[in-house]
C-alpha cells in the first residue's frame, strides 16, 4: 500500500519549517491518497492536509496542482475569488503533502442532506454567482478544472455562512497544454471531451451548467452510466446534438454517430449547411455490433424528457404561496434560459464565465426575454483584440 497509515494524533512534519501537523481526523480518501483535519498548535487552527501516494505519476500530477493554486493565489486574492488557499507544501516519508485552509461540507453532500429534493432558488443563485466567480478568474489565467462537480466544491468554515470555495485541481491543466483526453467526471464531462475533439476553458462550463441543474433538482441532470447513454441523455433532453463541424473532424464520432447521408463535395473546414445533420447518434443494437459491446444504459430519473419540462416540473415545492409561485415560476424560466446557454453543445457558441455572469437568473434581475449576452473579447487575437457576436439569431426560447 502506497498510503500512509494515519491515525489521531500522528505527527507531519515539514523538515524545512519545523511547521507540525497533528492529524484528527480523516476528511477524504481517494485514488491519489488521503486528506486529513490537522492541528497546527501556533495558529490554534486547523487546516486539510492532503497526502499523495508515494508513487511518482501521483506525485508529479500533485506538483501540477500545487503549481497552479499558487500561481493563482498569488494572482488573486483567493478570498474574493471563491478558490481554496494553499498554505504549505513539503515532503514527508516520499509523500507529497499539501495543506489548504480548513473548509466545510461539499456541495454533493448537502444535497443529500437536503434528501435528493434540491436547494431553494436563492442558494442556486447564490453559489452560481461565487463558482462564476472562480471559473473568470481560471479563465482569465488560462487554467482548466477539468473535474468541476459538486464533490468538489466545500462551503466555507461556518464563520462565512453560505460562501463556497473551488477545490481539487489534481486534475487542472493550463489551455495551451491540454494533453489528457480522459479527463472529467463522467456525469458532467462536456460532449467535446466526450467525442475525442479539441478542448479549452469551455468544458467547465459545461460542468458547470450540469452543477447548477443539479443543484435546483437535487438529481444530476445526465446521469450517463456509460459515455454513450451520457451523449444520449444530453441529445434527448437538450433536444440537439453536437455540431456536424465537430463531428466530422471529432476522433470518437463513428464511436456514437453514424453518416447519414454524403458528406462529399464540403471543402475541409466548410460547415454542412443542409439545415439537416448528416450524423446521427447509434441505436444501442448499432452501438453493440460496432463496438462488439452491449452500451451500459442507466435508469431514468425524471418523468419528462425535455429540458424545460424537467426545470418546469421538478422539484415540486408543496405549499407555497399564491404570490410566491409566480415569482417561482418566473425564476425557473429564467434558469432554463441560464441553463441552455450553459450547455450548449458548440463550445464556440456557449457562455464564457463573464457573459453568464451577467444573465438576470445571477444578477436577480426582472426576467423579461431571452438573455443576449454581450459579446466576448478574445485574448490578442493576431495581434489586436477582436470580439465575435456569441448570438447574432438572438438566443433560445420555448
Ligand atoms: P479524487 O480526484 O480521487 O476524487 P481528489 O483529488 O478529489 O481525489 P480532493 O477532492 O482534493 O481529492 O479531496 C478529497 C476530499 O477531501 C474532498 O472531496 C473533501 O471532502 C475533502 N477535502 C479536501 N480539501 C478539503 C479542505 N480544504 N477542507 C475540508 N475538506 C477537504
Ligand atoms: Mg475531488
Ligand atoms: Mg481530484
């Protein structure tokens, strides 16, 4: 076994600072080794000390972790940015050790707290707003989460109620290095990762969008048992699929997609413009004789299938009042719009970080029509700063 036994009270020590960690409990367990509640005697405070597996690959992917939470605490004030803080890093036996502020309860958690039955709309709001937050500044410095979901996102200590911090970059990347292909959790991987294509800041929020449903439904919004029952639910509920552009030039296309129809004649990069796509997602019989392998197909968890009539039905909220339900009703319109600008399939086309930001179901505003965000500045495009209109057709409605 490459974990270090723990018990209360054992002792990490950083040879370097002569800093003690007094191990109390156990706050997670993983495939890259264990996080422990520690007491550090000077400060009269605890902190998490995550422990690597002695083993080089865990130990070099930590490194990354490490490297990318201080380059962005030093770049941000990580208290207004709802990213965890690093505190120390030092070797202990051949472990990697990585202590982090002290926080609470993840966000999966409290949702089974509260039952599987879904956060009031005010806390949906609320976290979205913070986890936006975090998401522009990691945009800003070019960096990839790549494993955004709820487990990974802790309330603060109970001093800062209803605050929430990011954590877990052992699977972060920087944009222009983006060279794992396995990456997300399944339940939020976005269909880019999915398909094998080219990735960036995007797939976060993709995750992000699978975040906030879950968060109001209480259940994850793709809950794929496999990659090809994830596609399907995404196809189904969102009512679309991936754009023919990326599907003709996606690596795990014919994996799901079969070619309906001639593709020739296009000139390569020409996008199909027959207002039909000439791809479409395998039967699970055509998956099996394709693949030599029965699809892993997931039960349901909601009676509808599209996604403004699971937004619309679910939760039910029991007794609420007359007055209440307009206002309620009115918010779940709202964040149907919010949603389908999340998870978008063109990651082109969907929301960065600033414009979802600025979507009335964030910022509380009166929802009227059909949010049109602004359009997005690219960073020194070929030299000069060029904008591209997001949504020149102005936007989904139902
Ligand atoms: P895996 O990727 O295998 O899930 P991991 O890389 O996700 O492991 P972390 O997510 O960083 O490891 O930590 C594992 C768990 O430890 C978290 O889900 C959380 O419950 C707990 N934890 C991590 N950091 C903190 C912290 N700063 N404060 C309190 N609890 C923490
Ligand atoms: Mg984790
Ligand atoms: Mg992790």
């Amino acid at each position: 076994n490459s974990d270090l036994i723990l018990t209360v009270n054992f002792v990490l020590l950083n040879s370097d600072t002569k800093q003690r960690y007094v191990v109390k409990d156990i706050l997670g367990q993983g495939t890259f080794g264990q996080v422990a509640k520690c007491w550090v005697s000077e400060t009269s405070s605890y902190v998490a000390v995550k422990i690597i597996k002695n083993q080089p690959a865990y130990y070099q992917q930590a490194l990354v972790e490490v490297a990318i939470l201080t380059a962005l605490n030093q770049k941000f004030d990580p208290d207004e940015h709802h990213i965890v803080r690093i505190l120390d890093k030092f070797v202990y036996h051949r472990h990697l050790c990585i202590s982090f502020e002290m926080l609470g309860t993840n966000l999966f958690e409290l949702i089974r707290i509260n039952s599987f039955r879904g956060l009031p709309l005010d806390i949906v709001q609320l976290f979205s707003k913070q986890i936006l937050h975090a998401l522009i500044i990691m945009k800003e410095a070019g960096i990839i989460h790549c494993d955004l979901k709820p487990e990974n996102i802790l309330l603060s200590a109970s001093v800062k109620p209803r605050e929430i911090k990011v954590i877990d970059f052992g699977s972060a990347c920087m944009e222009d290095r983006t060279v794992y292909s396995y990456i997300q959790s399944r339940y939020y991987r976005s269909p880019e990762v999915v398909l094998g294509y080219s990735y960036t800041t995007a797939i976060d929020m993709w995750s992000f969008g699978c975040i906030v449903a879950e968060l109001f439904l209480g259940l994850p919004l793709f809950p794929g048992a496999s990659e090809y029952d994830l596609l399907k639910r995404m196809i189904e509920i969102l009512g679309g699929q991936p754009p023919d552009h990326i599907l003709r030039s996606a690596k795990n296309t014919p994996k799901f997609f079969r070619c309906i129809g001639s593709i020739h004649g296009l000139e390569d990069g020409e996008v199909y413009s027959g207002g039909r796509s000439v791809f479409q997602i395998r039967s699970e019989e055509e998956y099996e004789a394709n693949e030599s392998k029965k699809p892993v197909i997931g039960k349901r968890y909601f009676n509808y299938v599209k996604l403004e009539d699971i937004v619309a039905n679910y939760p039910h909220r029991k007794n609420l009042p007359d007055e209440e339900i307009s206002k309620e009703n009115l918010t779940r319109l709202a964040l149907i719009d919010f949603l389908r600008g999340l998870l978008e399939f063109d990651p082109v086309k969907r929301w960065s970080p600033l414009q979802a930001v600025q979507h009335p179901f964030v910022t509380g505003e009166h929802f009227t029509c059909p949010y049109k965000p602004p359009p997005e500045k690219l960073r020194n495009f070929g030299g000069q700063n060029i904008t591209v209109d997001h949504n020149p057709g102005g936007g989904h409605w139902f």
